[in-house]
C-alpha cells in the first residue's frame, strides 16, 4: 500500500515517486502518443463510448499508478488526435513547443494560484512582467496592463464586460456590477462583422443584454468588416434610438483568418464613443513578425484585445490574455475580499485577483515566459511566417487544380476549398465535401476542417504546423480524392 509520503511532493519518498511518475507518464505520451502519431486513428464514437462505460473511474481500492498510466496510454492517448501530426489540419489546435510542455509540468508541480500574492509569490510577479512585455508587443504604452486567461472566450467576455460597465457608468451614471442593469439597458448594442466568432454574441448573452444586442456588419469580399457598412449600421442604429457602445474588431476570423480594417474601425469608435476591442485571439502572433505585423496596424488604438498562446504562440492549452490600453479601467471590475486581497493589505503585495473574472487561477504565463525566453522572438516569428507561407504555396497548389475550388485568398493560414470534380453541381457538392471529411477522419487520412460558405459545406485546412509541407498537403488532398472515388462507388451500388 503506498503511503502517504509517497503521494505528495516534500518528502524524500514524494520526490522520488513524482520523478518516476512523471517519467513513467511522458514514456507513454512518447510511445502512444507521438512516436505512432497520426491525425486519428478512426475509432468511432460508439467504440469509445463502449470502452469506457466499462471504466470505472472511482473503484473501490486503486492500483499502481505504473497500471494506470498504461491504461491511459493504451485507452486514451492512443486514440486522441495527433496535433504535431502534419495531416492534423482542422483546428485552431496547435502542436506544443516542448519549452511550453517543460513549463507546464512545473506549473502542475508548483500548483501557485495567481488570485492572491501569497500564494503565488514569484508568479506574480512574472505575470505582471508578461504582461508589460506584451503590452509593449502591441504597442500599447507604459499605461497598458493585463491579466492571464483561459483563452479567447474568456478574454472577449471579460472585454465586453469592462466596456459594459464603462458604458453604464459614463451613460447611465450607474455602476451596474452593484445595482444591475438599468432600463435603458435594453438599447445598448455590440457590432462586430458577421463573419467574427460566436463569443461576441455568448458574451452580449452572460452580460444580461441578450444575444440580439450584437448586431452583425456584412463583410466584404476578402471577409473583413465593410468599413461603410459599419458606417450605415451605425447610422441606423442611431435613427432607432439605439445605443451602440462597444464595436469588436477581428484579427483572424477562425474560418478565413481574415483581419478587420482595424486603423478604420478605431476611427468609428473614437468618432462614436465606442469602446474598441480586438479579438487577436487567432492573429495576435503576427505582432512577432516584422514581415506581417503591419497587417495588426491600429490594433495599438484599441481600448481592450484579446490574444491566445494556445494558437499561433504554440502553448498547450489553456493560455491566454486580455490587454487593456488604460489600466486603471481595471477598477470596473475589482473588489476585495478579506481574505485575499483586503483594502488595506501589510504586504502590499500586488493580487491579481481584482483584475479578473476568475478567482483561483493557473500560473499560466510561465509557458510563454519559458517559450519567449528559450527560442526567442525572432525563432518564434520564423515559426508563424513558415506556416502563413505554406498557406500561400497551398492556395495556389489548389487553385491550379482542376478538381479542387479555392474558396479564400488566406490572409493567415486558414485555407478554405472545395472538392468539385467535372460535372458535380452546388446541391450535391455540399453533401459530397461533408461526406469526405468524414471519410478522413474515420480511416485516419486526415483530421480537415468543415464549414459553410454561402450555404454550401467547404473543407478548410489550418495549417498551423510549422512541420507541416506542401507534399503532405498533397497528401492530403490525393486521400480527398481516393476518399471521393470510393463514395461514388459506393453512391452508383446504391441507386443500382
């Protein structure tokens, strides 16, 4: 029977058992998980819900832990999808820098929570320094400050709700994180494009003002917000007796990577009294290259933006950021609880528990502090600009052939397509690319992305593997067309 010294770090046997543990566990990750990497192994759904209804996840007596690490890399890492496989091409789902995975197993060890400086001394203070470096990234100035976040969702939420809050009390007089929502609430509005992510309207939503308070812009061909279409919907809002009062731009719509005219919107913001935030949740990481960080131009005049490391920084997830221009607008949202972070604190020690949403929070900003400090910025930029590069040469790979329809320019590294051999029309394309796509992930080809363009399904590489070539999207597209084959083999002894 273990004891328990053996179960917890700070004893001569817990150091022992935590060093064979993590041993043990990064053999089976190498053995099930990266050495045998494929996109999927195509196990279906059912099987998997076969192999762990009969799992019991809290037995009575336990085992070895030696046992169960097996299990797992038998059970689970086996049959999970392979992200640094180059086929693995779906998501915004990165393959992890090993600086990043090192920094993680330290952050799971060490266990700090970042809500209050005693208890989590140093990583306070490391957080607060990302954050100066990245506000500096963006160019933000010396009054910019931030807070670490579980990602993209988390980050627009809380950029809503500070603009929310701002809009309140600047408009109504009223501090609604203590009195709530005043009547006139009803006629406050978010814009965004009609092709930005879904948290704009999940965030309007968690705030009281509806999903019907964001109002969507068209876009224009390259899927970017029309800059004169803002101009009437805002124009028209106004005529309603409509208060628009936050406008979200986008850099990297997760369908095209398309970036929003974001100097033009900072323009209509500033002449509209609206708070402007930035969701660079995908696209942020082109502040690291000086070849395409002036795609990001007048992300700097934002008033909030939200940035991931779990995307194009390549950090294992959850890791993410929001960045206020004006820090002291922090003070919208922070209070103080006695035992955390009273008014009056001895120490005083920074907690940064007032600067979000969340209380207990992962020491998080270690993965990139170890990353940036490792490869540096200029690696870290080769990386993102290989993959947007790969993108071009793949948009042309497809365009040139007569099987294949190339949906989108890439602006990042997000290539939308279609396959459409000679003679197959608008209704039965859709099925078709909706079929193949299955076809891949069930036979293990590839793991592809799916959406919708003007109605019709389209499959959608995000190539944001910088292992990943030219001659394995190639690849890829030969199993589409293998796959496409076999479907119409298959269609013809249907109608027979």
């Amino acid at each position: 029977m273990t004891s328990v010294d053996e179960l917890f770090l700070g004893t001569d046997a817990g150091n022992d058992a935590y060093r064979e543990a993590v041993s043990q566990a990064s053999e089976a990750v190498v053995e099930a998980f990266a050495e045998n990497a494929t996109p999927y192994s195509g196990v279906a759904p059912g099987r998997l819900d076969d192999r762990f209804a009969e799992s019991e996840c809290l037995p009575d007596e336990g085992q070895p832990l030696a046992e169960t690490i097996e299990e797992v890399g038998d059970d689970v890492l086996s049959d999970s999808v392979g992200v640094s496989d180059s086929r693995c091409v779906a998501h915004l789902h990165c393959p992890p820098l090993v600086p990043a995975l090192a920094a993680e197993t330290a952050i799971a060890a060490t266990n700090q929570s970042l809500d209050s400086w005693d208890q989590s001394p140093a990583a306070t203070h490391v957080e607060r320094r990302m954050v100066d470096r990245l506000c500096e990234l963006f160019d933000y100035g010396s009054g910019g400050d931030g807070v670490f976040t579980s990602g993209g969702t988390q980050s627009n939420f809380e950029g809503l709700l500070l603009a929310r809050n701002w809009f309140a009390r600047e408009r109504f007089g009223r501090r609604v994180e203590e009195t709530g929502l005043p009547h006139e609430a009803k006629a406050m509005r978010i814009l965004c494009s009609e092709a930005a992510h879904f948290t704009a309207k999940q965030a309007a939503a968690h705030l009281g003002l509806g999903e019907n308070a964001v109002v969507t812009v068209p876009t224009d061909d390259g899927y970017r917000m029309d800059s004169e279409a803002l101009d009437a919907t805002l124009a028209d809002l106004r005529q309603r007796d409509e208060e628009p009062f936050a406008l979200v731009g986008t850099a990297g719509t997760t369908d095209f990577g398309s970036i929003d005219p974001l100097d033009a919107l900072a323009d209509r913001a500033n002449e509209h009294d609206l708070w402007f935030h930035v969701d660079a949740a995908y696209g942020g990481a082109l502040a690291l290259s000086e070849t395409h960080r002036e795609k990001l131009t007048g992300i700097e005049r934002a008033d909030s933006l939200a940035v991931d490391f779990h995307k194009l920084f390549y950090q294992p997830i959850s890791c993410g950021a929001l960045l206020v221009r004006d820090g002291e607008r922090f003070d919208l949202i922070e209070r103080s609880a006695a035992y955390l972070n009273p008014e009056e604190d001895d120490l005083a020690a920074p907690n940064l528990v007032s600067k979000s949403v969340q209380t207990t929070r992962r020491f998080d900003a270690l993965k990139p502090y170890v990353t940036f400090r490792t490869l540096g910025r200029e690696r870290l930029a080769t990386l993102v600009e290989s993959t947007l590069e790969l993108a071009d040469d793949v948009a042309a790979l497809l365009a040139d052939a007569p099987d294949f329809e190339l949906v989108n320019d890439p602006t990042l590294n997000a290539v939308v397509f279609r396959y459409r051999p000679a003679g197959v029309g608008d209704e039965r394309v859709g099925r078709l690319n909706a079929a193949l796509r299955e076809a891949l992930l069930r036979n293990g080809d590839a793991v592809v992305g799916r959406t919708e363009v003007e109605g019709t399904t389209s499959l959608k590489f995000t190539l944001l593997n910088p292992k990943t070539t030219v001659e394995d999207v190639a690849d890829v597209l030969d199993a589409v067309r293998n796959r496409a084959r076999t479907i119409e083999v298959a269609d013809q002894q249907l109608r027979r």
